[in-house]
C-alpha cells in the first residue's frame, strides 16, 4: 500500500463525511 495514495483517501473521506454531515 502506498502511504501517500492512503493519506490521500482518507482526507477526501473525511471531507464527503464533513460535507454530509455539515451541508
């Protein structure tokens, strides 16, 4: 697993989670 690809993910993820729970 590439480190970078993760960070990646899991900040998008947290930003669709912030957005959905925050509109």
């Amino acid at each position: 697993m590439c480190d970078g690809v993760t960070s990646f993910v899991d900040v998008s993820g947290s930003w669709l989670w912030l957005v959905k729970k925050v509109p």
